[in-house]
C-alpha cells in the first residue's frame, strides 16, 4: 500500500530546510511513489490541521530558496497558547495524524523539535527528524544544516569589520549567534581573523581580555576584533547561570522549579545587553574606542550555501529510505559522508557544546587568539 508522510518544519528558520524538505520529498515520491503532505507553521499547522500536498510542482524550484516554504512557528505540543490559555495539545495532533491517514511524521528542526518529537513518538506516532540549526548544536550528529551558510555570513561580516577597526583604531565588538553553543562564533571568529573569542563553554575574565588587547596596541597594533558569543558570560557569572541550572535540574517540587525558572529568566533578560556592556568596559580599560555590531538574523537569511545544500539533501533522501525501511524513532544524522539514524531518546535534551580542548581551540590559541581565559 501507498505510504502516506507528513513533513513540517518548527523551531527558528535556517538556511538548507527547503533543501531538507525538496529532499525527503522527491524521494519519497518520485523513487518510493509514496504521497507526502506539507504541515504548515509547525506544530501548531498540525493541531489546526493546515496542510498542502507536496507535489513535483511545489517541490521544484526550492532548492536554492532560504528560510522554509511551510512557514514555522516555536509551539510546543504539549504547552501550546490555545484560545487564549496554554494547552496540552498533543492528543489533537494524534488525532489530526490518523485523520490524515499518516504512516510517518518527519519534523525538521534543532533541539527543541526533536524533544517535541519525542513526545509525540510516545504517543505512538511514527517520528523521524532531521537536524537542523545555525547553532550546530543538536547532539549526535557531525553538523546541522544551517551551520555552513551562517557560518559563511558571520565570516563574511569579520572581514569587513577589519577594515573599520583598522582605519579608526578602535575595537569593533561583533556579536555572533548560537545562544549557550559557540560553534559559529569560534568557526567565523577563527576564519575571519579575530584577535579575541568569546565563547559560553570557555567563561572569560574581561581584564585577560583588556590585557590582550593592550598589549596588541603595545606592539603596534591599535585595533581588535572580539567575536563574542550571545551566550557568552564572565566567570562570576557563568558560576551562577550554571548553579541556577543545576537547581533547575534538581528542584524537588513544582513550586522549586517555577522559583528558579523565574531567577533564569530575570537572569537572561539582564544578559541581554551583555555584548553592549562588554564593548563598553574595554573602551574603559583599554582607552581605545569600542563599538558593537550585533549580526542577528542576518545570519539565518538568505540562500543557503553550497554545503547546506549538499547535507540538506542527503540526509532528506536517506530520511526517505528509512522511511520506506520502516525505521521510526530516530534523527538522520551525519556521519562524516554517511547518514545513518541515532534514536530520538539518546538525542532529545542534549546539546553538542564546544568542548574546551576542541582543536579549533587549539589551533586558534597556538594563533595568539585569547579567549579570556589566560
């Protein structure tokens, strides 16, 4: 009998997810002749059962295009804000599975799609994700697809940085995505040339970092780059983020939690000037003049690179294959130029964060680079 596949796409927009999406369904349809339907704007499509059949003609043409021909929302199935009160929607999206006579759902998404779709997998329904995310942090997997493209933007906008930082002798501060993983500032930080790297897995000591840049102006050299992570924190309070965390972790009751989810987010909203506070105590401790540029979602736009392409559509087709193997539960991931499945349980929850010892580290310390750190 003929397979019939939903796909949808959840969590922030990224380059290489229609890429993702032309290639899950061109080889289901056109090598496994299977029917494949779109879920429009994620989880929430699926609750209020949106959806648009995937044929050749909404598939072509695709390929090259950013951001997501589905459109895609941040919802969680199980605390979805419906009719005006958050709900646990999971048993409608059940529903709307069988009613459309689904053999499989495929959710494109980071780490927050694949522990939504591990709770829909425990409710029986067939799940497979696919990796996807500008912060390369999904666990389990080579890279994401998103990764190379911003990557590229980040690079890109350094380079250009230079030439400002150098003609007005003054620290430029760049502010680079990646929220708690310092994949892409660490990656565009050491392709473009940065004098300073700002990670969260490395906390920074901010007078290491003035001293750095000190004695870069000692030596001749009155400018400086600092790519600085958006999750990146000095150590007092890295020390409290991640006792917070831990307590987090550890609360032994509702009431618990709740209290420390609010000192998080009381914690995360102070933080998010840090990059504007942190230009402004190095001018102050160096003397040279700091200005700050925050990329943004300019990282996520655009045409998605070559590479992103390529991964995208590779792990779409192998998605297909599984598919049509019957193998449910898991995330295609990439393994150097094979994809091969990682169940959806050793994936939900985890994160893949940039190990201290990591040999870009390595390579960029043996450069002079300073992380803040000595």
């Amino acid at each position: 009998m003929t397979k019939h596949i939903g796909i949808l796409t959840a969590g922030g927009d990224s380059p290489g997810l229609n890429a993702a999406i032309r290639g899950v369904g061109k080889a289901a349809q056109g090598y496994y002749d299977m029917q494949v339907i779109g879920i429009r704007d994620g989880f929430r499509g699926l609750v209020e059962n949106r959806t648009t059949h995937l044929d050749g003609s909404m598939l072509s043409g695709i390929l090259t295009r950013g951001g997501t021909i589905l459109g895609t929302s941040r919802d969680k199935p199980h605390r979805m804000l419906f009719n005006g009160k958050k709900q646990d929607m999971t048993d409608v999206i059940v529903e709307n599975y069988h009613a459309n006579h689904l053999d499989a759902l495929v959710c494109l998404g980071g780490g927050g799609t694949q522990k939504n779709a591990l709770q829909l997998l425990e409710k029986g329904l067939n799940v497979i994700t696919l990796p996807k995310t500008i912060d390369n942090d999904v666990a389990h997997t080579d890279t994401t697809f998103g990764f190379d493209t911003a990557l590229g933007i980040a690079t890109n906008a350094i380079d250009r940085l230079h030439s400002t930082a150098h003609s007005h002798h003054r620290i430029i501060v760049v502010e680079i995505m990646g929220h708690r993983a310092g994949w892409l500032a660490l990656g565009s930080g050491i392709a473009g040339g940065a004098d300073v790297i700002l990670v969260p897995e490395i906390p920074y000591d901010i007078e290491k970092v003035a001293e750095a840049i000190r004695g870069r102006a000692a030596g001749g050299k009155p400018f400086s780059i600092v790519a600085v992570a958006e999750g990146a924190l000095p150590i007092g309070e890295a020390e409290r983020f991640h006792a917070l965390r831990e307590r987090k972790l550890n609360a032994s009751d509702k009431k618990e939690r709740k209290e420390v989810k609010a000192e998080l987010a009381m914690f995360e909203s102070r933080h998010a000037n840090h990059t504007v506070d942190l230009s402004r105590q190095l001018e102050e401790l160096t003397g040279l003049e700091s200005r700050v540029t925050i990329l943004g979602y300019l990282q996520r736009g655009g045409t998605p690179s070559a590479a992103d392409r390529l991964l995208a559509t590779r792990l779409g087709t192998a998605c297909a294959d599984l598919i049509h193997e019957g193998r449910f539960g898991v995330m295609v991931a990439s393994r150097g130029e094979l994809a091969e499945p990682v169940p959806l349980v050793d994936v939900a929850g985890y994160k893949k964060l940039v190990p201290p010892d990591h040999p870009w580290v390595i390579s960029a310390k043996r450069l002079g680079t300073n992380f803040g750190d000595m």
